[in-house]
C-alpha cells in the first residue's frame, strides 16, 4: 500500500512539473529602438575667394589683387596655331601689324597655375602703350628698331627672348613645335619660368602706392537697349577675320579664326570671353619703313563697339597717354560697366577693317 501510494504520488508530482514546465511564458522579446532620423548634412558653401581681379571683376585671391600683371606678346600667324595659354589671359588685345597680319598682347593678372605660353613673338611700340596702360611687365621675343629704341626710352620693364640677358633663360624652343613647325613659331616660356624669374627681384612687382583701375563690372553686363549681336565679325584684313559667337549657356562669345575655333593648344579650350570691344582708331604705314610696319594711334579718344550677353551698343573710347588705361563710356559720356569676366579687345582702322554683327 505504501509503495503505491509512493508510486502514485511520484507521478502525480511528475505530472505537476511537467504542467509547470509546459505553461511557463517565455520573456517578452525587448522591443527595437527606433533609429535616430536622419539628418542631411548641409551642403558646403562654395570657396569664394576674398579679393578681386582688377583686369576681371571676378573674385580672386586677394595676395593677387595689387600685383603688377603680365602681357605676353603671341604669335598668330596661321602657321603658328595652335597657341599656348592664350585662352588663360583675362584681357587679349588684338592689333593689325605689318602685311595684313595680327598679334595678340594676352595680359595676365596672375601667372598661378598657368603652363606653356607662345609661341612668343616680337613688340611693336603699340603694344607697349597697351602694356603700360595696365602698368604690366612686358614678355617678348625682339622687337622693331623702334620699340627697342621705346623700351629703353619709357623705362619699361621687360623679358625679351631674344636679345635679353638673364631673362632670356626663361624663353626655349618647344620641340614639338620644332617637328612641324618653322623656327621662329616654336619659342615659348611658361608662368612658372616668368614667375621665378620675378622671384629674383629683377622688376617691382606690384603695383605703387595709389594705382587705381577706374573700370568697374557688374554680373550682367548686357548693355540695355542694345541691338542683337549673337555673331559678331571682325575682317582685319583679307589675311584675317576674327568671329565671335555668342554661346548663351555660358553667356560667352566663343572665338574663332581663320575659318575655325580659336583653340588653346596648351589647354584645349576654345577662347571664351565676356566681354568684346572692337576700338577703331587711325592706321597707317609708317614713312620710310621697308618692312611695312604700323603706326597705331592709342592716345586721344575714338568711336567703338561693345559687345556682350548677344547684344551691342555704340561707345567711346579714350586714353590719356601712353600709360594710362583705356577709359570707355556710352556715347552719352556715361561710363561703361562691363560684365564680370575675361574681355577680348579688337583695335582696327575702318579704313582698312570691317565690322558686322547680326
């Protein structure tokens, strides 16, 4: 009797726990944390540099600001293109020379980051006037007897590639160049090359206390009331026509020459300029000279054409003297404000150029 009773209570405490086992609630599962939201980064302001480009009105660097800048005298012969660097020059002055050719003086504020420049041809005393106008240091490849005769005279300072002294180290023969090209069109320097030249203390290189630049810009400098010019032609002679193209994606005129894109060879960029100003002014041969070279009048005032955002008006223009810079206003006498961003600058007698726009 013991026995069962042991045995039935065995089972029923077995059973028990089995019951107990069976209905146990398992622990509740801890619940997700809700992710933190997302938060979006702001995008970073773009790096607007603190100083402006005298030459430009663009923003710059301001240890740049009061530097003297560099015109480059360039080669452009047809048989010299492609050139180098020339589409990195805030301001390109384009004259007549002798025979129905054209130069042009690139004038750089700064030389940072820019390659090779050429190929590097000779001065002619214009060209000076335009240099000085800017209070630029001058790079050239020899000159007319008069332009030395200027150089020397006007006290302008000067790297000269081929009758130089220590600064003629900075000017070389590019040998690709030399593959396909005659002698004369292959020697080039770099702004590198300028610049540690200028390191040397050979020249002061920023500008005197109390130079000014009275040209003022604006972000939009479409002259209002302007007729349409979205393309622009400038028939130098029958040597040369310069056409300028308005791309209004980038608000530029794309330049062309020689029935082509004006291409940078060092770059690969087609010339891409803000602003264009066509000056006329008197052209003529100078008496005596067998080579045929000219007398540009730069000092005094004229009639010209402004060009910019596809539209164009009629302006004038004035220089004091062989150092001072252009002057231009309205026809009304109201200065001209250009548009922020490099120019190109045609200088053309309308006895012997022509120009149309369309």
């Amino acid at each position: 009797m013991k026995k069962r009773l042991l045995a039935l209570g065995l089972t029923l405490g077995l059973a028990l726990s089995l019951c107990g086992c069976g209905g146990e609630t398992p622990p509740p599962e801890p619940e997700e944390e809700p992710a933190p939201p997302v938060v979006e980064e702001p995008e970073p302001e773009p790096y607007v540099p603190a100083g402006t480009n005298p030459l430009t009105g663009e923003p710059m660097e301001p240890e740049f600001e009061d530097d003297r800048p560099v015109a480059v005298m360039f080669n452009n012969l047809k048989a010299a293109q492609p050139q180098l660097g020339i589409s990195r020059a805030d301001i390109i002055y384009e004259v007549p020379a002798e025979g129905g050719i054209t130069r042009m003086l690139g004038v750089f504020q700064t030389l940072e980051g820019v390659g090779t420049l050429g190929s590097i041809r000779s001065a002619r005393t214009y060209y000076l006037e335009l240099a000085l106008g800017h209070d630029a240091l001058l790079v050239h490849a020899g000159g007319s007897p008069d332009a030395y005769s200027k150089i020397s005279a006007w006290g302008v300072d000067n790297m000269d590639g081929v009758n130089g002294g220590s600064d003629a180290k900075i000017f070389w023969r590019d040998p690709e160049r030399r593959k396909t090209m005659s002698y004369e069109h292959c020697l080039v320097t770099s702004g590198e090359s300028i610049l540690d030249y200028l390191a040397q203390g050979h020249f002061e290189t920023t500008h005197a206390a109390g130079y000014t630049d009275s040209q003022t810009f604006t972000a939009d400098g479409t002259p209002a009331g302007g007729a349409p010019a979205e393309h622009v032609t400038v028939k130098f002679s029958n040597y040369k026509t310069g056409t300028f193209d308005y791309d209004p994606q980038t608000g530029t005129y794309l330049a062309g020459q020689y029935g082509g894109d004006y291409t940078d060879g060092e770059t690969g960029e087609q010339v891409a300029v803000t602003d264009v100003l066509v000056l006329e002014t008197s052209i003529s041969v100078i008496s005596g000279d067998t080579a045929g070279r000219l007398s540009v009048k730069l000092t005094g005032s004229g009639d010209g054409t402004y060009f910019c955002g596809g539209r164009a008006v009629p302006i004038r223009w004035s220089k004091a003297d062989r150092s001072s810079p252009f002057v231009y206003t309205l026809q009304d006498g109201t200065p001209l404000v250009l548009g922020q961003g490099k120019r190109y600058v045609c200088i053309i007698s309308p006895r012997s150029s022509t120009l149309s726009y369309e």
